[in-house]
C-alpha cells in the first residue's frame, strides 16, 4: 500500500449516479440542514446520552413516533367532546 493517495480527482459517491442510488436504498434517509433552538439540541443531546444513542436519531425517532400517532383534527376533536359532555 501506498503511504499517500491522491484523492483530488476523486468523485463522492452521490455524483455518481448509480451509487447514489445504491445509498439513497440503503440508507432510506436523506441529509438535510435544519435550524433548531439550542435548547432542543441540548434536551435531546441529554436524552441521547441517557438512553446511549445518537441525538439525531433520537431526534429522528421522536419525529416518527409524533407522525405514526396521528393528528387529532377539528372533526374529531369535537366528535369526542360531544361524547363526552353527553355522558356527564
């Protein structure tokens, strides 16, 4: 093996087509830039270091779980407090 490699010319892996693709696959991710308070890195940075994993994935995960809930809309919202002041 060589002491030094020249790596100058060399192409990343995303602009070369079919290797982005192969990681776009693997991955099921995608790299994004995002603004957040430092409070919240801080937290989760906290929680991450608790729980030993990473902060992103924790940030990640928090995301995921918040989606797969669902959201409570107008209807529904109203549909159960009808329910409920009923049965009082």
């Amino acid at each position: 093996m060589r002491k030094e490699y020249d790596f100058s010319k060399a192409k990343r892996a995303s602009e070369v087509p079919h290797l982005a693709k192969l990681q776009t696959e693997a991955k099921g991710k995608t790299r994004i830039t995002i603004m957040l308070d430092n409070f919240v890195i801080d937290a989760f940075r906290q929680l991450a270091e608790r729980e030993g994993i990473g902060y992103q994935t924790l940030i990640n995960r928090r995301l995921r779980e918040s989606l797969e809930a669902g959201v409570l809309d107008e209807e529904t919202l109203r549909r159960v407090l009808r329910e409920e002041l009923a049965a009082v």
